[in-house]
C-alpha cells in the first residue's frame, strides 16, 4: 500500500479500509511484538483528549486516582473462582525476575480487581472508611489470539475504576451512574451514539453480578462494546476478605463496582465517522481542530501569506469564547507541496476544519472554509473569524453526532422478523435488532452458534422499540426480554 | 506504629522517618508483591501536578506523547551490548502467554530505548523526517533485591523521552535543554535545588555516549539522583538501522538522546522538605494548598462556621488571580474530631496552608492562619483574602526553595579537604564534597569501595566551586575534572 494510493473503499472491504485509515491517518502502527500496537502522537493525541474529558468527569463524580502494582501473584487471580476461569487462559505469565525462577509465577494484570480489594480489605475497617471511590489509569496485557489495532491488542490502555460501598443499593447506583458517565462522554465527545443496557449473565464479567455496558453501530453495522461498568456484588469482598464494622458494629463484607473504557475507543471513533477520503474526527477530541493552509506563488506572496495566517492562528488561539478551551489551530506551511496534496493529507488525518488562505482572500478580508465532515466548503469574513470558526466546530460536533445515530437508527430492525429473515441479515448487511427472548441461555447459545450474533444487551427502557415484541424471535415463546442482537467485534 | 504515636525524629532514625511518613502521609503503601508499591491518592494527586507541569514543559519544546510497548524481546535488548550488560541482569521475562510457553522470551521493559529506536528505524527515511521529539508516560520494571517505597521499586512510573536527530550537535543540544526542563521543574515547582553536571563514564547510562544529572541533596546529606538526559550518540541508530539521507544524498545514521524522571521525585520531596511533624508539601505541587478548619461549640455555631468555611472556599477557589490556576481549597467538616487532632492530621500531611475559622474570628470579620513550613501563625483580614493567601502560597513556595538551597550549601564542603577526613565524612554526618579528581576510574572505584561515596557528576560552572582544587583529593596528581562526591540513594 502506497501513501498516495486511494484508500479501500469502505463498501468493498470495511476491513481493509480500517486497517489503511489507522495506518495512513498515523494513529497507530504494528510494533515487532505480536500482538501490540504502538500508539502514535496522533492516536494518542486524540488518547490524551479522552482522557483528560473522562477525568474531569470522575473527578467530578467524587473519585480520585491512584495506582497498583502491575505484576499480580498467580494465586489471587485464583481466589475469586469465575474470575480466574475468565482471565486466566489469557494471562502473560513472568517466571523469572533478576536472573531467577520466582517462587510463584506472576500475572500481568489483564484487570485489577484482585489486586486493588486485597488493598481495600487492608484501608478499611468501618462503615466511616467507606465509601472508597478510586480509578486508575493503567495498561493491562490479554493474551489475545486475533488482534486488530486499538480494537484487540495483547496490550492496550485503559481505566478502571473500583469502588467500595456498604450497601448494595449504594454499588448499584454507582455502577448506574458511571454507565452514565460514559455515554455523556461517547455521544458528547467521541460524538458515537451508544445503546445502554445490562449484559445476560453469559455475556457478564468473570466476577460480576451485573455488567452494564456502551453498544455503539460501527459502519459495517456490527457493534462495538464501548465501556462496560460492573456490579461486583460481594464477590471479590468474599474473596479478599473486605469487611468492615457498620454502625451496629456488625462486620459485613462490602459491595464493589468496577468500570473500564480503554484505547478501543478510538477504534470505535474511527469506525463511525471515517468515510472513503480517510478519518474524520470530532471537534473535541481532535487535537488539531483547524489547519490552516496558505497559498502562495511568489516569494513576496509567500512573507505575507505566511504573516497573514499566523495572524490568524493567534487570532483564533487566543479567543476565549469557549473558556479555558482554546481553539487548535495548525498552519501547514510545507515547502515544495502543492495545496492540493495538502488537502488530501488533512483529509485522511481527519482534522475538522481547513481554512484556505490565498492574496485573493486576504485583499477580500475572507478565507476559505471547507468542513471535513460533509465537505461543505464556505467563505467566512476574517471579521469575527473565531466565533465564525468556533460555531462551526460547534456544529460539526453536533452533526458528527446525528449522522451517526440516524446511520444507527437506518440499520435497526425493530419490526418483528423471523429467525430465517435474522440468519439473512447477519450473514448479510447486519443490523441492530430489537427481538424478544425467552430467557434461555440455550437460545442464547444456539443463536451465537449458528450466527456469530449474540445479545449485546438488555435495553434500557429509553431504547426499547415501545409496546415491542411479545414473543421470542427464536422459540415463539413469550418473551422474557426485549434485547439486542448483533454480530460484534 | 500506631497512627496516634508520634513519627521517630529525623535525627534518630532517618530511614525509619522517611517510611513513616510516606505511610501515615497515606502517599502509599506496601503491595503483596515483593518491591511494588501502591501510589494512594494523596501520593498520586502530586505525582499528577508534577506530570501536568512537565508535560506543559515537553510540548513547550515541541514533543509530542506516544505510546510504545510494555513488552519487548529479549533479543532487542542484546542489541547494543552495554545496554544488555546494563538491564538484563534486572530483567522480569515472561515465558508463558495464553498458556503457551512463548518461542521467544519478552521482557518487560526496564526503559524503551530498543522498541523505540526500532519503530523509529521504520519512520525516518530522509533527513526531512527529523527530528522526531517523543515522550512516553509508562511504567517500567526493573528487578532490584533492596527495595524503598518511591525511592528503589520493581515497577515504577516515570516518563522516557526519545528523540532522533541529524547531526551529533543537535543532539547535544537537545539532551543539555532537556537537562534545563528538569532543573527548571525541580527548582521550580519541587522548591528541590539540583547540582547539574556530567557523570563519569562508570555512573552514564548503558549505552550512552554521555549522561547528564541533577542531583539533589536530601535531609541526610545524601544525594538522590532526581533526573538524567542522555546523549545516546549513534550507539542505538546503529544497533537498530535507524538510517535517513542527508541533503547529499548520503546514508546517515541518527543521533538520538532519551531523558527520564519518575515518582522517585516523590521520594525526594519527601526527604528535602520533611520535618519531624511530617510532610511538607510545596504549594505548585499540593494537591490541597489550603485546609479550612472551621471550629465550633454548639449546633448553631456549627452550621453558621460551615457556611463561612464555604463562603471562604467559594472566594479562594473562584479567585482568578492566578489565572487558569485556581487555588485549591479543603473544609475539614469532620464530625467528632477536635481542631487539634485535625490541625495535628494536616500538618503529618504537608497541606502548605491552614485556615483556623472560628466565631470570634468571624465576628472580627478575620481567621487564624499557620504556614506548614515555618508554623509561622497569622491573623489575615477576610477582605482580599484571595490575594493574601495566593500571596502567602507563594512566599512559601519561594522560601522552601531558599531552606533546601542552604541547607545542600551548609552542607557541602567546598574547601580542599584530605582523603582521611573525606572517608570520616562519609562515614558520619555525609555532605557534597567539591573535590579534585585526576580522571582515573580506578580511584573512583577505589573511592566507592573504601566509603560508598561515588562521583555525582561534573558539575557544571555555574556550580563549581571558582578557582576550585588543582590536585586529586586521592591522589595528589594534578587534577583533571572537579567533581562531586556524595553517598547516594
């Protein structure tokens, strides 16, 4: 694959066209390690805007960070005994350290649970100790056989957070509200329209009583799990002995909750907003929002062109209409390329907006403005560029959005349809469809088999199709649920 | 140790004084895995305002952050043949992935050098790709038997900087302005003075060509290497084929430099500002910069000194004076906890400032105030008190800095002195000793072996003592470099 060739067309091979756009735009790249990707300053651009957007809002919702050890005893993954079936076939396993054989083998943590409860158990005796509402920001290693940039890697980043409470309704609430969290920070920032709702108990975390997870409509109409958030229940407490005295003076064990969202996330930003010209990201993550490109043909052109749109970085950067939240603004001052080539490069690295600047322009006191979202291309006066420019952005954020869920909303099923009109649709286009369950694991497993489609989730009430289906798609029978089916990654 | 029990003194024990305080300070606590540490929010809130403002500083100087692999073969690592010497023997290798023993062994990056010079070698093919500026936010492993909390741990997070460039000058200049970041930050914002200078060839890096450090004198007169900025010369560009074609047309090999600093920065804090009441946590990096302790006798005083606590809050935190950089506030609320057990609890936690709030200070429209770093008490007047508390944070960030610079004076001993009384110095009380050195490692290691004392570095003119010793402090011989001896952490 050459750079100046044309990406693969996302109709003729969606897989293809993923791998070329997060090769081609910079975001990440093969390492020599199997398996792990290295993230580079363009992905991890868009990484550090994600981060920062979630911090603020688990700082906001009471919790503080911290940090734990990456290497974990083998036989704490052991303690809590559906966890260790979950995570111990894919663990990366140290057995030497210092030129010796260590006594017992570690893991290298593919989550924290573990770890982090043995800390609780030792920081809290009483009801006053908790709540304990803690996240950390960390990677974790999963000895994944089939791996695909930012989507599944050997290695990847993430956070997790991990609460401790006294009461069950407490956990619930807050395994509830950080659910809540990530769909804010999915439609608000990564503009990726989510379906939230609660996993069966075979789709469940290794551990968990409930998992709630993020259900975002890639292109190819195949979900993306975006964040999941856990009600531990008093499973790992049981295991790690996490008690603590309540106000009668009683020892209960407490309730946890556990909730991640990792760099599969700009996968997933990646596979609802790219089109066949390359990338397209949404104004808050993007770490440059606005390139601008002087044109020049001569020396002279080329001083006060290069002036000009300095002028106008600084005018655009230094506006505080929009807060501490600086406009970020780039100027492609490359010799020896022609505008054209740099269009076509700011295209496929996705940055939102391109203001052309020409003599032409500046004798009219206007630029140029071409939106990357629909391409729309516009004269803006260079009098109140910046709330013109910011404005846009605005909008674009706004329509990032509603494209993608009318996209999403176009490839939902939720009429009633057969189970052979279902076989059709997962072997075919795809889709998100809202069917009944009869509750049956069995169904559940039969329909995976057969299809590769499973339920992403139970709906919640929002969602559902209303006065929705009444029996199961698969069996006839009366329905349990409404769920989601979907072929996923 | 219970918590109630007074910290051992300083003078009695400082190692045990040292743990103490990083435990009942809550910056961390021991893991269950042998030499690795839990960072607990209070440690890891400063651990974030120090990579805020380091951050700022690298984009200041155009690096950009990436992400590269936390597993890297062992064969990389063989590559450049003092880099192996170096890291091996403190290797932790994982053997087994997925259950599988894997074909080759991968270690668990103890610096990135080798992954990242390799990925590098794949980007730059034309000297218009250089140079490249990166930085990496990562943990790392290195498999040490003595182990201290902050200071010496098996994993520990850090930031590595990676760069290539076209000619050897570059470089130099890169590694000497990146030694200046440090210095800045650590002068700046730690209030820790740092000696810079040049380390031997028996203290550089494994693999370097040249290895720069700031070296910081703690409480015990002992020298804690807080950062070092490597030249790597073409050493790894050769090892790794990482090639560009200069302008001529001819095939160049890189010149590279990397630069690290990691919580061990916390370790030093500790120990240069600590007293025997606890930590003392210098305001640009306190997580907490002020604790309002508002006191009450009754129910009715209680809500109307909450409100004013709050009030107060409200005014300190929306105080703009310091632009973007709000002051940050804590009311200790806390039911059945006297005003002395608390201001007792702030001071064993460093809070740079304490606001005492009570009814007769409200009604003289005034509050009580104490320093944590001289105990200085002051009345301030509640009108302007935003600025006379910005002010105050200010004065003790500035007089922190001014304490630690001369007590490391006080300290150092910049007088010719002989070798006897050198090792009597070693021995007891520790200081910087400005010696001659006739150049020869073996006189180093001689040195090392007799005292543990070893060269710090060359120190920069700037640091030298002027018109400093002619003759080797060993030896006699005239002198070649003056250098720093000191025992190290």
């Amino acid at each position: 694959m050459s750079d100046d060739k044309k990406l693969t067309p996302r109709a003729t091979d969606f897989s293809a066209w993923y791998n070329e756009v997060v090769l081609r735009a910079q975001l990440a790249d093969y390492s020599p390690v199997r398996g792990c990707m290295v993230i580079r300053p363009d992905g991890y651009g868009i990484w550090e805007r994600m981060q920062r957007a979630l911090d603020d809002m688990f700082k906001a919702t009471g919790h503080r960070n911290a940090y734990f050890p990456l290497l974990i005893p083998e036989s704490y993954l052991r303690k809590e005994a559906e966890h260790v079936e979950g995570f111990a076939p894919e663990a990366a396993v140290v057995t030497h350290g210092g030129g010796k054989k260590l006594d017992e083998p570690l893991v290298i943590r593919p989550t924290s649970e573990t770890i982090i409860y043995s800390m609780f158990a030792k920081w809290v005796q009483s009801y006053r100790d908790l709540p304990i509402l803690i996240n950390q920001w960390a990677n974790v290693v999963r000895w994944e056989m089939r791996t695909r940039l930012f989507l599944r890697t050997l290695e990847f980043l993430w956070q997790e957070g991990h609460t401790a409470h006294a009461t069950h309704d407490e956990a619930e609430a807050e395994t509830r509200q950080m659910l809540g969290v990530y769909r804010t920070f999915m439609e608000g920032w990564i503009a990726m329209p989510v379906v939230t709702g609660l996993k069966t108990q075979s789709e469940k975390f290794a551990g968990a009583l409930r998992t709630y997870s993020c259900e975002a409509m890639m292109q190819d109409n195949k979900a993306l799990q975006a964040g999941t958030s856990h009600n531990l229940g008093q499973n790992f407490a049981k295991a790690f002995e996490l008690q603590f005295q309540d106000e009668a003076g009683e020892m209960q064990f407490a309730w946890n909750t556990s909730w991640g969202a990792s760099t599969r996330m700009i996968g997933g930003l990646v596979m609802t907003h790219g089109d066949d010209n390359g990338l397209r990201v949404p104004p808050k993550l993007a770490p440059t929002e606005v390139v601008v490109v002087p044109i020049w043909k001569s020396d002279e052109e080329r001083s006060r062109l290069l002036e000009a749109a300095q002028q106008l970085k600084t005018t655009l950067s230094s506006w505080n209409g929009r807060g501490d939240d600086r406009i970020r603004v780039h100027i492609d001052a490359r010799e020896g390329i022609k505008p054209g080539a740099k269009y076509y490069e700011w295209e496929l690295r996705g940055v939102p907006l391109r203001i052309e600047l020409g003599p032409r322009d500046l004798a009219g006191n206007s630029c140029m403005t071409a939106r990357r979202d629909t391409r729309e291309k516009k004269i803006f006066s260079l009098d109140g560029i910046a709330e013109s420019v910011a404005g846009v952005l605005g909008t674009i954020q706004d329509d990032m959005l509603k494209a993608a869920r009318d996209r999403r909303e176009a490839n939902s099923v939720r009429e009633p349809i057969s189970y052979d009109r279902f076989k059709e649709l997962m072997e075919g286009e795809g889709a998100f469809v809202y069917a009944g369950w009869n509750g049956d694991p069995a169904v559940e497993a039969k329909v995976k088999e057969e299809t590769k489609a499973t339920i992403r989730c139970i709906p919640d009430e929002e969602f559902r199709t209303p006065g929705g289906p009444t029996t199961c798609m698969v069996t006839g029978e009366p329905a349990k649920h409404q769920v989601v089916w979907a072929k996923a990654y």
